[in-house]
C-alpha cells in the first residue's frame, strides 16, 4: 500500500508528530487536509505519518479532534503506548 509506504512506524517518529502538534494546538482549518498544511509549513511531516498519528493519538485519547473547524487539542496528562493501538497495529502490520 502507498500509505503504508510513506509511514515510519517507530517511536521516534511518532514522537515528532506528537509534538508538532502539541506545539501548534493554536492551528484551526476548515478540514484535515487544510490543517496538515498548516502545519507542516510550520514543522515538515509526511502526510501518512500525520494522517497515522491523528488517527492513533485520538484512539489512545492522547488528543481530542475537532471536525469544524478541525483543531487538535492534545491532552498534556495522557500517557498511553502505541503498541496498545489496534489502528498502530494493524497500520505497521501492513508495513511487514
């Protein structure tokens, strides 16, 4: 798969997804793909590493998803393993 492709599914790279959102919880767009925009202009991510650490930090309740305007507020008290995602799984599964 494509997506699959375009994904790094180790620790450290999710990690640096994570935090380019922790760090602009003040981005707001009309949808997904406006807000990636925003901000990778602002820290450089690959798209699938972005649309992957959305859907697994919301599944982990690391972060909260807004649809309109779609904003990402990250929950700073969380704590939660990526391994423990059944999307991580089933994503880096697709990798093998």
């Amino acid at each position: 798969s494509t997506f699959a492709e375009g994904l790094d599914c180790g620790r450290e790279k999710f990690g640096e997804c994570f935090n380019a959102l922790k760090r602009n919880q003040n981005l707001s767009a009309t949808d997904i793909l406006s807000y990636y925009k925003l901000l990778n202009a602002r820290q450089p991510i690959g798209i699938a590493q972005f649309i992957a650490g959305v859907m697994v930090f919301s599944e982990l309740k690391l972060i909260k998803v807004t649809k309109s305007p779609f904003t990402v507020t990250v929950d700073g008290q969380a704590r939660a393993e990526l391994g423990s995602s059944a999307i991580y799984n089933y994503l880096c599964g697709m990798r093998e």
